[in-house]
C-alpha cells in the first residue's frame, strides 16, 4: 500500500431552488391546516361536559361592610312568611335606626307575619323607641325587655339567622344551617320567658325605673362579682358609663363599701344574702 493517501474529492452541494423551497412550505402549512381542522371537527363532535349547576347558598357566610349587611338582612326579610324574632341589646336605638327598622318590617306585619323583639331595660327611657314600640305593638309585634342579655340576633322563620362576627359589627354570620338556627332560637325563647313587657302605656321616666331598676341592679352586682369593669357592664346594660357608676356608688352605700374592688368582694362573699334593692 502506497504511504500516500489518495485525497477523495468533497460531494458536490446539493443546490435547491427557491421554487422548491416555497413548495415545501407550502406543503407544511398545508398538513398543519388538515391536522387543525381535524382536531376542531373532533372538539365539536365529542359530548360537552355540563357546567355545573349553581349549588344552594353556603349554609354559614360571613357578610362585610355595613351596607351588605343591611342588604343581605332585607333580602332575608322579603322571604319572610311565619315569624321574625330580633334581639336589639346596647340600650336606646338612633331614630334614624329605629324608622328604617320599621320600614323594614311594616310589610310583615301588615301580612300577618309575627314579630318578637328583645331591648334592654334602658330603652323604656328613649322616647324615639318608646314611639316605635307603640306603632308596632299596634300592628302585632310583642316586645320586651331584659336588664342584659346576648349579643345582637335576627331569627326568620328558623331558616335563617344572622349575628355579628366581630366586635365593632362591621361583619355579620349569615346561618342557613337548621341545627345551628334551631339552638339561636332556642336561646332567644329562653331570654324571651325571662323578659318583661315592654309598657303599653306611656311611662315617665320616674316610673319606668322603678320597674326596671331593682333588675339592673342584679345584673349590675352579678358582673362585679363576674370582675367586669364599669365600661364593660355600661355596654352589657346598654346604658351610659355614668348611669353604672351612679348604681355601684348606691351599691356601695348599701354593703358600706369604701371602693370598688371591695365591694365586689362583700358581693361575692355574701351572695346568697343580698341586702334588698332600693
């Protein structure tokens, strides 16, 4: 074998022409358009799966911001057929408040839907409540009150029922669960044995605290003893902080306490033989 390699000339390059070119791109979006139509032709043959129907509303929901609150409410009203129970607590009511409740409710009423409704002691002294009362007593409703009682609540037709999800009441719990709504109206009954009418007459102020002072004296002396503080029992009363610092100075007066701390202590220890109430 000679030692010089014989050199092997390259192949010559292959040379296509632009009509070629432009065939064969022609040729592929060709078969991609026949792919596409077949795909498309398919999709609309093959069974659709069905949206699913919109499901019944959440049995617990919670509502935010005043004015949704006030719309869910009065949706819930305009179903009402049987029965609508409130719990109104934090004492006398904005007049403003109170004629909106009324037009909330007038309809119902004058349908022959019945209305039971919890204030507090405090409210037989506003006169703005006081006229509500009246005009819807006239109509059917019941109302009494407590000295101190739950927080806020609306029973319609022990369907649904709605109450605050925070503190200041800037949310609320919408409640289509039966059981849940089942117990909140069990509550509102027992709330509602222990209650007192509220007056059908007018009553002077002077009068109407002699029915309910004695009450929310008890009420007072029990959250002492409990060791809320005086803002805290004002807010249970639905009274003014002033008022509740007026009873525990007459409260102190009757245990001859000399301070606060004190007296709930001689409550405490003598509970089981309170001294009467003026």
């Amino acid at each position: 074998m000679s030692g010089n390699l014989a050199l092997v000339p390259p192949p010559a390059p292959v040379t296509v022409s632009p009509l070629d070119t432009l065939q064969q791109m022609a040729d592929t979006l060709d078969t991609l358009s026949r792919y596409a139509a077949e795909a498309a032709q398919t999709q609309t043959q093959a069974p659709r799966t069905p949206e699913p129907e919109p499901g019944p509303p959440a049995r617990i929901e919670y509502v935010h911001g005043a004015e949704k609150i006030r719309y869910a409410i009065q949706e819930a009203l305009g179903r009402a057929r049987r029965e609508i129970l409130t719990a109104q607590p934090d004492g006398p009511r904005p007049d403003a408040t109170l004629d909106e409740a009324y037009a909330a409710v007038r309809d119902h009423l004058s349908r022959g839907v019945a209305m039971r409704t919890l204030y507090q002691h405090s409210s037989r002294f506003h006169e703005a409540t006081k006229r509500y009362v009246q005009t819807v007593q006239k109509h059917g409703a019941q109302v009494r009150t407590l000295p101190e009682f739950f927080d806020r609540l609306i029973v319609i037709d022990g369907e649904v029922s709605f109450i605050p999800a925070d503190g200041d009441r800037t949310s609320a719990v919408v409640i289509r669960d039966r059981a849940v709504t089942g117990f909140l109206t069990d509550v509102f009954e027992k709330a509602w044995d222990r209650a007192e009418p509220f007056p059908f007459r007018p009553c002077r102020a002077a009068d109407a605290a002699s029915e309910v002072v004695p009450d929310m004296r008890l009420a007072i002396r029990k959250l002492l003893i409990e060791g809320c503080s005086d803002k805290a029992i004002a807010r249970r009363l639905g009274v003014s902080l002033r008022s509740v610092q007026g009873h525990i100075s007459c409260l102190r007066d009757q245990y001859g306490a000399q301070h606060r701390f004190q007296l709930g202590y001689l409550m405490g220890k003598g509970e089981d033989a309170l001294p009467a109430i003026d």
